[in-house]
C-alpha cells in the first residue's frame, strides 16, 4: 500500500480530465475483461456521454495526477448509475476507492438523488464489499434490468429515504 495514498483531493471534472477518465477505466477493464461497445462510447467522449446529459464526474488527485475516478451517469429524475470507477492498480486498498465511492454518494444525496444503482461482475469481490460497506445491496434477479455490459452480472442499489 501507498503510503501517502490518504494525502490527496477529490474534485470534479474539468477541461482536459478526458484522457485520464479513459485510460483509468481502460486499465481495469482490460486487466480483468475486454473492452465493450459500451465503454467505448462512453470512453470516448465523457463531455457528450455523461456530462451534457446531467451526469457528473469525480476525480481522486493525488500529486497532480488523476488516480481515481467515478462517474454518476443520469438515469431518471432523481436516479443516477455509478459507473466507470477506477482506481489505478499501485493505489488501490489505500482507502481512495472507498472516500471516491462515499463523495460520489454525498453528492448524489445533495443533488436529490432517490436512488443510486450500478452493475458490476461477482469476480470483482473487493468492489462489491466496498459497495456493501456504503449501503448499496444487491437486487434480487426479478428487479434487475438488461445491461448493455456482458460482464455485469451483479446489480446492486442504494435507495435514499424521502424526507
């Protein structure tokens, strides 16, 4: 583990972060799957593909260099996917995926948000214990809707009380 991996910031993204949020996804997903139409499309061009539709998209920087990312893709009124979250290798079980993961959650939560939901695969366990530690639980099969992802076999939620 890094040690100076708690000594960075969180911020949202910004002009020129789009190279950063490709190859930070690319680099797990390929470590662990195959790169599928999906990512690419959203991948490609992040302005167009998450943020001009009401998405939002988070970085962990650390010395300069983007070392985490999470993104919350608009679904619905109030609803949004956490998606494409990635923490580079040499950083990961320092804690950064789990303050990215509970930043993205607080934001969602002030913005609105009713419910957060996201997909991943059985294979990635650390991923899912940090979802479970943040409150998200898994959807039983009869709720969970197609996914464009041929890798995402576990679909999970976390639903906000209404005030």
């Amino acid at each position: 583990m890094n040690n100076t991996a708690l000594d960075f910031k969180i911020r949202e993204f910004e002009p020129g972060d789009e190279t950063a949020f490709r190859l930070l996804n690319e680099e797990w997903i390929t470590r662990e799957f195959v790169l599928e139409p999906k990512d690419i499309y959203s991948l490609s061009n992040p302005q167009a593909t998450i943020l001009d539709r009401g998405g939002r998209i988070f970085f962990a920087i650390q010395n300069g260099e983007a070392v985490g990312c999470c993104a919350l893709v608009a679904m619905q009124p109030g609803e949004f996917e956490v998606a494409k979250m990635a923490v580079t290798q040499s950083c990961q079980g320092s804690g950064i995926g789990r303050r990215l993961l509970e930043k993205v959650v607080a934001e969602a939560r002030i913005s609105g948000a009713t419910r957060l939901y996201l997909e991943t695969n059985h294979k990635l366990t650390p991923a899912i214990h940090l979802y479970e530690a943040v409150g998200f639980r898994r959807l039983p099969p009869d709720r969970v809707m197609p996914s464009p992802y041929a890798r995402a076999d576990v679909s999970m939620e976390l639903s906000f009380p209404t005030p």
